[in-house]
C-alpha cells in the first residue's frame, strides 16, 4: 500500500505546483518604444499598475496593451 501512496503523494504535489507557478496575469500598458535594428520591429515598454516594466519585440506596431506574468516573465497579446 505504501508503494502506491507515496508516489500518488509526490504526483499531487508536483501538480499542485505546476497550477501556482502559473500565478497571477496582469495588464500592462504601453509606455513607450524603442528602435530595433531592424526595420521591421520594433522593441515595445510595457508597465503593470504595480510597476513591473519590461520590453518585447514586436514586428509592427505595438499593442496598445498587453497581459504579463511578473513570476515568469510570459506575455500575451
């Protein structure tokens, strides 16, 4: 019996922290951008109402706004 519950134990815990290390999504607006150099992209600033400010690079234009995970540094447009 132990050698099933032990490594169901470890599984749930290794499951469970998958779904935290997700963590938290928050909008961020752009702040401003920055030539790359290529003329086709271009190095987009993003800020969080939190503060947490990083750079992407887009080709075109840049979102007016974009989702950031602060914890893994993931962006979605």
């Amino acid at each position: 019996m132990r050698k099933v519950v032990i490594p169901l134990f470890l599984l749930c815990i290794v499951l469970s922290s998958a779904s935290f290390a997700q963590g938290r999504w928050e909008s961020a607006t752009n702040v401003g951008q920055e030539r790359t150099g290529d003329v086709m992209l271009t190095s987009c600033i993003y800020q969080t109402l939190g503060g947490y400010r990083f750079s992407i690079v887009v080709r075109g234009i840049c979102p007016f706004s974009v989702r950031v995970n602060p914890e893994t540094g993931q962006v979605r447009m």
